[in-house]
C-alpha cells in the first residue's frame, strides 16, 4: 500500500470543497503539462487525475504519468481527463474507475472530445458541456419518453457536430428546433 502524500487535480467534475469531504488529500486544479511531474517531485505516493485542461493551456501528457509510474507512485484516473488517460495507459500501470473510464475501454467512446469542455478559469464553473454528458441526459430523456430514439440521435449529431467549446443545451437545441421534435410540454421553450 502506497502511504505519504496524495494529490488530486479537480476541477468542473468536483469542486475540491466537496471532495475535501471524501478524501484527505492536497487538491490542485485541473492538471495541466507539467503538473504531475511538479507532484511526483514534490513527494506525492498517489495522483488522482479527475479534471484536466484542454483549451486553457496543454494537456497534461502520457509522459508525465508515465513518469510518476515509474517512480513508484499510483496514479487512479476517472470522470474526465482521468478516465480519458486512464483508458490510455492502464496497461502500463495507471488505475482507470467509474462509468467514463469503462465506456473507454469498451470502445464506446473513443473521442478525446467526449469528456473535453471549457470552464472559468477561476471557479472552474462549466462554461461547454462535455459530450458524454449530453449523451447521458439525452439517454435519460429518451428512457423517460420525453424524446424518442430518433430525437434522440438528431440531437447527439447536432451535438457532435458543434466544437466542443461552442457545445451548451441551448446551441444544441436551438440548431434541432427543439420545439419540433420533443413531446408536447406544459413548459415553453425559451429561446
């Protein structure tokens, strides 16, 4: 068992107030180049990779993680650029968990643009909605009735169809005309 000091890079998937409640560990923000290898130098045993950036600045890469591997220290990835790394590199050692990374390595998703968003800078507050979610509400939607299979299909394209910056629910829905396609609802549609 790894024991010494733990750091997680969170970000839009988990505020780190919340997390602080879960786990006893240093949080920084989403990982960016060369922030694992700051960790691994500054003494960490275990990395936990949620959020990363993808727009903002560049992306952490495999090296890093690579190298905290070799230097003996666990790195569990999930949620975002987590489950993204994880589904890349656990077979050279990474821990992959959660629904995302496993919807990776069944080859279900296989885009880097499924979990990638934009956020504030300083909050962190979403300001894109990653395409794995849209997939999920959408799902959600369609098993509830609230849209059919065929609604449901027009709206992920549209979705998949806008860069992953422009992607918000109002962009997707104004491009499907909405209105045409959901059942009848007592709430009108805003526009």
């Amino acid at each position: 068992m790894h024991e010494g000091k733990v750091v997680v890079f969170v970000g839009p998937s988990l505020e780190a107030e919340t997390a602080k409640n879960i786990l006893d560990a240093e949080y920084g923000p989403p990982v960016s180049r060369g922030d694992i290898f700051k960790a691994v130098r500054e003494g960490a045993k275990i990395i936990g990779l949620i959020d990363g950036v993808f727009f903002q600045a560049c992306s952490t890469a495999h090296r890093e993680i690579l190298y905290a591997l070799e230097n003996g220290v666990k790195v569990v990835g999930a949620s975002s650029m987590g489950a993204l790394r994880g589904s890349e590199l656990d077979l050279y050692g990474m821990e992959g968990v959660g629904r995302i990374y496993e919807l990776y390595k069944k080859g279900e998703l296989v885009s880097d643009d499924e979990v990638a968003l934009i956020f504030e800078p300083d909050s962190f507050k979403p300001l894109s909605e990653p395409l794995v979610n849209i997939r999920y509400n959408l799902g959600l939607a369609e098993e509830r009735g609230i849209i059919n299979k065929e609604a449901k299909e027009k709206i992920l394209s549209i979705a998949k169809s806008l860069y992953y910056p422009e992607r918000d629910y109002e962009k997707i829905f104004l491009r499907s005309d909405a209105q045409k396609i959901l059942k009848p609802s007592p709430t009108k549609w805003k526009r």
